[in-house]
C-alpha cells in the first residue's frame, strides 16, 4: 500500500508539473498576457497552499489530507485553466450589477497586473537563483564524477570516460562559439564575450593549480557561457529550420549531406513511427510551443531543469546531514535545517513563479541584459567558491 501510495503521488507530481510547463505558455497564446498572468497567480496560490498543508501536517494523523491534495493536482489545474481563460479571455463577460460583486470583479482584473509587477521587481533575486543553481548542479556533477572515479575497481578507464566526455564539451562549445561570431548583435556583445571566456580559461587554470576544481567542472562552466551566448547572437535559422535540417541533413561540401542516405532513411522512419504513435501528444505540444520561438523554449526548459535539479540536490544534501526527516516537527529543526525544509516543500511556487518572470522576459524582448548579467553572476560565485571552498580530493584533477 506504501508503495502504491508512492507511485501515485511520484506520478501525480510530475503530472501536475508537465501542465505548468505547458499551460501558462498554451494560455499566453490563446487569451494573452493578462490570462497567463492569472493562472500563474492561481497556479502559485495552489501550490502554496498544498506546501503549507505539507508543513502543518507531514507528522500528524493528518497527513494523508497532503497526500489527497498531491494526488488531485492534475485534475485541478485543469479546471484552473478553464476558469482563467473565461475570466480573462479577450472578450470580456458583462460586469456584475451589485456593488459586492463589482468590488470583488475590479480585483480580479488588477490581480495579474499586481502580479506582474511583483514578478518584475524580483528579477534580481530570479538572476540570483539561477546563478547560484548553475553552480550548484555543475559542482555537483564534478563531485559525482571524482566518487565514482575513487569509488570504481578500474580507476583509470573511468577516469579516461570523463575526460573524453569534457573534451566532447570543450568540442562542442568551441564549435557553437564560433558559430555564435558571425551573428554578434553589436560591439558591446563581442566584447563581453571575450572577457567571459578570458574569464572562464583564467579560472579554469587557478582550479587546476589549487586543486579546487577538475576538467569536468570548467568544461561545464564553458558550456553554460556558450549556451547563453548562442541565444544571444541572431542564429534563428538553425531553429526555424530545425537542428535536425540545419546539422544532420546539411549537404556538405561535396553535395552530400553527413549522414549516408540509408541512416537518414531510418531515422526518418523512426520519427515517423513516433510522431503516429503519439500524434495527439505532438500536436498538442506543437501548438504549445507555437506560442514562443523554439529559442525561448530552450532556454526556457534549461532554467526550469536546472532549478528543479538544484532543489533535488538541496534535497539529497539534507537528507545527507542528517537534516531532513519527516518524523520531525519544523520547530524542532535546527535554523539552517528549517529553512532549506521551507525551500523544499516550496520549491514548486519558486519554479513557477521563475518560469513566468521568463515568459515575461520572452515577450517584452529584455532577454539579453539578463543573460550577460547571469553569466557574469555565475562567473562570480565561481570564482568566490574557488576562493573560499576547500581542497577537494582526488590526485587526477590536476594532471
């Protein structure tokens, strides 16, 4: 029965998490801004309310209300979505006679507004988390990486696996960089380009020489650079046309494409076979993303993994220290333990609240000033770790 109740809340979980990705952008594009804006608010309202219900009752007979609630998530934010698309669709219903009524609709209409602002305002702290969630993901990689190594029978050939995988990153990022210099918006960009990877290579050498860092960690560091970058400089080609036309299917020099035609012949088949298998989930996603560039979306997708990945960290880090344990009441945690528990069990409001603040982003078009000043960010802290954090174990790191 454990187990069931496991399964079903896991899956209700990611559920009600593939609808926020697809719903908010999905209302943007049939009833607008304002309609986003308001099931954003609806959506970060619920959620809190089923994470405070969490923290009052996760170790009390009680408990299984969070659980009920968990489990109907996917059927409530449907309803959720139906309602703000009839409140704030483009056609606006008559307004009610009554003064009670009129009151309570004036709000509702300046609800998305208040959230906009509010959203707007926290930018700053929105660069802050995904600077710091970076960081934290491309750190915990690198230690990932140096367990295993110390922890495998064979070493050296694990050893040898990452550092071919770093040198497939350093690859990649070289190439998608200097695709990047031919599409540089303006001076300003190709000039805070080069400072970034001046740099990325200046601190890339400090971690290797005080042996606070390995080959995996500043690949990784380069990677993210060149990924936002890339979205910088006007490359829309290689997304209108699709990476799969634009790289795979590119004709060479010599007048045919990478690829032989019987692969090519294959692999098209095979997403054939998908697209026939999972046709109504395709068209729907399709015309999801209809409502942002394929740009937008990427990145888009990369935040939101990324601070999702960060807090499952936050997570297994506490679990580690002996912080996190549901039998104990929040008041009895110790003050650091408390407020990564609070972070945790809200961690669902934070990720919607930063996924709407960049859809906000995507349509007013101020993308660029907040991508420089998240690179430059990370960069910092980066460079602060390396300065403040200990020596890490591990002999291979600076050979």
């Amino acid at each position: 029965m454990a187990l069931f109740s496991f399964i079903l809340g896991f899956t209700a979980n990611i559920s009600s998490f593939a609808q926020v990705l697809l719903y908010l952008p999905l209302a943007l594009d049939i009833a607008g801004k304002e309609a986003m804006l308001a099931l954003s608010l609806l959506l970060s309202v619920t959620f809190a309310f089923q994470a405070t219900v969490h923290l009052v009752t996760r170790n009390t007979r009680l408990r299984p209300l969070s659980r009920t609630l968990t489990i109907l998530q996917p059927l409530l934010i449907p309803i959720i979505l139906l309602i703000t698309l009839n409140i704030y669709s483009g056609s606006h219903p008559p307004l009610p006679t009554t003064s009670q009524l009129s009151f309570v609709w004036s709000i509702l209409r300046q609800l998305p507004g208040w959230w906009e602002t509010a959203l707007r305002t926290s930018s700053p702290l929105f660069v802050i988390l995904e600077g710091m969630s970076t960081l934290l993901c491309i750190q915990a990689l690198s230690r990932f990486s140096m367990r295993k190594i110390q922890q495998s029978a064979s070493p050296d050939l694990l050893q040898l696996v990452f550092l071919i995988a770093s040198a497939l990153v350093y690859v990649l990022s070289a190439y998608f960089l200097w695709e990047s210099y031919d599409a540089v918006p303006d001076r300003i960009s190709a000039t805070l380009i080069g400072v970034t990877i001046t740099s990325i290579v200046f601190l890339s050498g400090i971690s290797f020489a005080v042996q606070k860092g390995n080959v995996v960690e500043t690949s990784l560091m380069l990677a993210y650079a060149v990924f936002q970058i890339f979205h910088l400089s006007n490359r829309p080609e290689m997304y209108t046309a699709g990476i799969w036309q634009q790289v795979i299917r590119s004709t060479g020099k010599n007048g045919h494409p990478p690829l032989p035609p019987l692969v090519l012949q294959s692999l098209d088949a095979i997403s054939g076979l998908v697209r026939h298998t999972v046709g109504a989930g395709v068209e729907f996603v399709s015309a999801v993303s209809s409502a942002l560039p394929l740009p937008v979306l990427v990145g888009l997708f990369y935040r939101i993994a990324v601070l999702y990945a960060a807090s499952r960290i936050i997570l297994a880090l506490k679990k580690q220290n002996e912080g996190y344990e549901e039998t104990k009441r929040l008041s009895e945690e110790e003050p650091a333990a408390r407020v990564m528990t609070v972070i945790i069990t809200y961690a669902r409001l934070i990720l919607i609240a930063v996924y709407t603040h960049l859809l906000l982003l995507s349509s007013s078009g101020h993308q660029s000033f907040w991508r420089w000043l998240n690179v430059f960010l990370t960069i910092t802290l980066w460079g602060i770790e390396l300065r403040i954090g200990g020596t890490d174990d591990g002999h291979w790191k600076s050979e």
